[in-house]
C-alpha cells in the first residue's frame, strides 16, 4: 500500500486515526438574477476567496457534542465562541442568557475532561471551566471575521455538518477560471469530502481511503488491543497534549515539506525529542516593494541583525493622525497638492514641509453656515520661519516621512519604542546564521506582533540544541517510541529561524482587519490645482540638505496660532530639522512661542 493506493484483506483490521478533508463541494444558495442557479460544484483548496462564517444555528446540546465536532485548540483560529439559551449559575462565574462564551483548550483536570472557557466583561476576562456532561442549548456566535478557504476547511467546517459562508472578496488574483457567476459575492454551503486516515497493524505507513471506497466494516474498537498499533501523532496533536507529558521521544514518520531546519532534524527515521509546547512572539514584516510580488516574513525577536529606519508613506492627513507619536515630532513633505475648500483651511503645495502636532476641531463657513471639521494642527517649515498649519482628516494628499535618525536598532528595540507598521532596512544581518534572508531585501515595513505555539525539538542524539517549529504552518506525523532521555539535558539552547511564509499564510496572519480605525467620512471632492508627481525619496533627501540648525531640545507652543482652546503641545523637533536658522530662532524667541532649553 502507498499513499492512497490500498489493499484491503476480508478479516484486516486498521485503526482509524482521523478525517480528512479531501475535497470541498460548494453550491450556491441565492438566485442569480436572469441565470438558473448553478449545480454544485467542486471549489480548488487553493481558491483566494475571502469568506465569512454564517452562524449555525442548530444548537449543540452537550458540551461534549461540541468538542467532538468543533476544532479547539491553541491556535487563535481554535477559539470559537457560544452563547447559551439560559443562564447558567457555575461556581465561581454567573453567565447571562446570550453572553458570549469563548472555549479555549480542552484538558484534563483532576480526572476529568474539561473545557476551559472564558467571558469578556469590562474588556476583562473571567475564566471558568465546563465538563463535558454540561447540557443546554448551546449556539454559535455570529462571527465578523474573513477567513480563506483554507481556514474555513481546518478550523471552521464542523465534523458531520456543513459550513454556511458568504463570498466578501478575493485574497489575490485568480488566474483559473472563476466558478462562481460573474460579480457573484453571496451565500454558499461548502459541503466537506472527507478521506479517512488509519494505520495497519504493525505498519508505520498511514493508510488514506477514500469515502468512495465500497467496503463493509465493523467497530471493533472495545474488543480489540489497541497496543497492536503503532501510536501515530501530527503536529496538531502534539500541540494539545498538557504540558506535564513533555518531553516526548518520538520517530518521524511523514516529513513536513520545505523542511528549513539544519542537518535534517525532520527526516523520516529520525529520532527526535519533543521537549515542550509554548507561546512565542514574532515580528510579522512584508518587503517594501512595489513592482513585484511582495515577500512575507516572521522575524524572531532574537535575530541579531539591526536596522535603520526608512521612510513611511502616507496617502491621508489621517494616517498622520494615526502615525504621530509623543517621542518624536513627525517631520513629512507634501508629494501631492491639496487646495482647500475653505479659507481656514491651509492649502498644500508638492515638496511642502510640515511639522505634525496634534488633531484637534476648528470650525469652518459653508455656505454660510459654520460647521465643525476634524483637522490635523502642522506648522508649515518656510524658508526662514514656520507657519501655523490646518490640515483636514479627510484630506487626500500625499506624504513621505523625513528621516533624521541615523541609528541602528535591535528588533527587540524596535518593538519597544515605535508602533507598528514602521518601516526599516537591514543595515547589518545576523551574523549568527549561515544565510540571513532578510539581508537582501530592498526595505521591511514591519507591521504587527504575533504570538504563536511552538514545539521546542531536538535530534535525540543532541538534545541540548534546540529548534522552535511552528504548530500551524509545518505539518509532519511522528510515532512515539520508549527511548528515555538516558541523559541530563541541562542547559538548552534554543534557536530560531526568520520564517519566509506564502501569500495565504500572510492573509491568515493578519486576519483582515486594519490595525487602525477608519478615517472620518471625506466631504465631496473639489477639483486639486497644481496637483503634480514627485519622487518621494528624491523629496525626503532634498529637502533636508538646506534645513537650518537649532539647539537639541525646541518646545514649540502653536495653541494661539491654531485657534485652540486646549494647551499648547511640549514636544521636540526631529534631529535632522533641528537645523533652523538662527534668524528664525531669535524671532521666535522674541515672541515667546519658543523656549530653549539646554541640550540633555
């Protein structure tokens, strides 16, 4: 027997070691307008479709009903989310009739199974756990996530049922033929097809067969000896066991692909040691490129390479809202114009250099009547002086940061004092590894922190040199075998990998949902004069050689400029636009709208 290609004898007995999804039937529920509704048809695993989970809304009766066909599991896509009927008065928590229940981990506690649980209440979570004999209605949440196809096969069709999803859009580009109607963006029952997994007597090869496969069987499971067989785990698997049955010695049997890991610690034959399961933190960046595919990557907090930092762009007057930051004034140059549509507002000129401070209301005459717009306070860098600056929230301009920080940091440094996203390049690579595949990469913006689990292994002949291994993106089969740790590992050194990942695990990470609010409601359009095309980098690099030079520390105060009622903003101006000249210095000074103090 071979892959899917089995011999079954009357008389053979296999283990059945789980289900696999083989396939996906969609078949669409809405009437297309003019068009007979398509017949049922297979959707490609690899589709890029964008989905959301239409709630089930046939009840689950027993808690153990659930976990036997709901996935539950470490993974953030393994928490998913109930409400119950009634209310239910527990030990140490009340739940209210239609309270959402998160279920997080199924484990054994005392002897017996249960599901720990948890309720948000004033953005804090309460905990309590529940047994699997716990009866009610229970019933999914409505769920406003996207998920891809391959997130809704692994962690959202529940076992023995459909899975009702709605088409909100595409990952990527489909270069296949579409099988949905044109323009088609409605609801659809995705229909599993599952193959089953087992394992022969004393074989090691996992045996699939098809649900087409015309054979008669019975359940043995009470009357047989279980130990006949070899123990078969998957990665999945070695991630919900509890943490006092690590470590694990165990021989590979199917390989995970695209195996990264040195000396081939992952091969089939080899003997590993599973030492325990945890959480770990990763830096999820993308490559700063424009022209061709972009690169994805989950950087370690303990690469030792370093970086400086790179320019940012911004398309909106918001998105400097959400940029600005109290360590540092954001410095930024105009690469589109803007004319305002009224006269309190400031216009904006391409190669225009501002100062960005703070958001803040002002009113404004249209047509006669005073309104109250969203604007960003600026001070506008002239030749020899600054000028107080209104830029609208929802003005649609063009901006490119100016850099002044020449220093190089540590990831680690990054993380702690900047948010994401924030864009840098790798100014020396980690000299740590034999091939740092961040190195050649024209510029990151690094965009969010991920926490993951991780197995911690090793090769069982050098246990005290470890490798992390992601639990959801490498897939491998192992057999647990009887070989103890015959040795002390003592102090264990753990290392780790920068992750290249697809395009599909990008969109799994982020989750398709912005980082960031969205931007207030943009008034009509009005017609941009002088509106013309700079090079963005060319302007940053330009427009500071001839910036005049001024003390190290400049409080600026622009409340009364502004037409604020608030108090003026403390804040310090960027290095490299520290070169004000001293003209303007002393007719600031003299105004009282800045303060110098003595270099830190």
């Amino acid at each position: 027997m071979f892959g899917n290609e089995c011999c079954l004898s009357t008389g053979e007995v296999i283990k059945i070691t789980g289900l696999k999804i083989k396939k996906i039937i969609a078949e669409i529920c809405e009437q297309v307008e003019g068009r007979e509704s398509p017949q049922p048809f297979e959707l490609p695993m690899n589709f890029p479709g964008l989905f959301k989970i239409v709630a089930d809304k046939t009840p689950y009766l027993t808690m153990e009903e659930i976990t036997r066909t709901i996935h539950i599991g470490p993974s953030r896509l393994g928490h998913p989310c109930f409400y119950h009927q009634k209310d239910m008065k527990l030990e140490n928590v009340f739940v209210k009739q239609g309270e959402q229940i998160m279920l997080n981990s199924v484990e054994e506690i005392n002897g017996e199974i249960m599901v720990n649980c948890g309720v948000i209440r004033n953005h804090q979570n309460h905990s309590f756990t529940l047994p699997l004999s716990q009866e009610g209605e229970f019933y999914e949440c409505e769920d406003e996530r996207i998920y891809t196809l391959k997130e809704v096969v692994e962690w959202k069709i529940p076992k023995n049922r459909t899975r009702t999803v709605k088409l909100t859009g595409f990952s990527n580009k489909w270069d296949l033929t579409n099988p949905f109607p044109k323009g088609f963006y409605g609801t659809l029952i995705l229909k599993p097809v599952y193959e089953i997994q087992g394992v022969m007597k004393f074989q090691k090869d996992i045996v699939r067969i098809l649900p087409s496969l015309d054979v008669e069987v019975k359940d043995i499971t009470d009357s047989y000896d279980a130990n006949w067989f070899l123990q078969l785990l998957s990665t999945q698997d070695l991630s919900e066991r509890t943490s006092k049955e690590f470590p694990i010695v165990a021989e590979v049997i199917e390989a995970p692909q695209g195996n990264h890991l040195p000396r081939n610690i992952l091969q089939p034959g080899k003997t590993i040691v599973i030492h325990k399961k945890y959480q770990a933190s990763r830096i999820l960046a993308s490559e700063i490129r424009s022209n061709f595919p972009k690169r994805h990557f989950l950087i370690p907090t303990s690469y030792k390479g370093k970086f400086k930092r790179r320019p940012r762009e911004f398309p909106t007057a918001y998105d400097l809202e959400i940029a600005k930051s109290e360590k540092e004034v954001l410095h930024v140059v105009a690469t589109k114009a803007f004319h305002p549509p009224h006269d309190e507002l400031s216009s904006v000129s391409v190669g225009d250099q501002f100062l960005v401070h703070h958001s803040q209301m002002t009113e404004v005459l249209c047509q006669g009547i005073r309104k109250v717009v969203n604007v960003l306070a600026c001070e506008k860098i002239l030749e020899k002086s600054y000028e107080a600056a209104l830029l609208p929230l929802y003005m649609e301009g063009g901006f490119v940061e100016v850099i002044h920080d020449k220093r190089q940091y540590q990831i680690s440094e990054l993380c702690a004092q900047f948010h994401w996203p924030f864009n840098v390049k790798v100014s020396v690579r980690d000299l740590f590894i034999e091939e740092d595949i961040l190195a050649a990469t024209p510029g990151l913006q690094l965009e969010e922190t991920i926490t993951d689990t991780y197995l911690l292994i090793s090769d069982f002949a050098n246990p005290t040199e470890c490798w992390e291994v992601p639990v959801s993106r490498l897939s491998m089969t192992v057999q647990l075998v009887n070989n103890n740790l015959s040795q002390d590992t003592g102090s264990i050194l753990v290392k780790t990998l920068t992750e290249e990942i697809t395009e599909e695990q990008y969109y799994m990470m982020r989750r398709y949902e912005s980082s960031f609010s969205h931007p207030p409601p943009r008034p009509p359009k009005h017609p941009s004069v002088g509106e013309a095309k700079l090079t963005l980098l060319n302007v940053a690099e330009e427009k500071t050689m001839g910036l005049p030079k001024s003390p190290k520390s400049l409080h600026v105060d622009i409340s009364k400029k502004l037409h604020s009622n608030q108090a003026g903003l403390g804040s310090k101006v960027p290095a490299g636009c520290q070169n004000s000249l001293p003209n303007l210095e002393k007719e600031r000074s003299k105004s009282g709208a800045v303060q110098q103090q003595a270099p830190m």
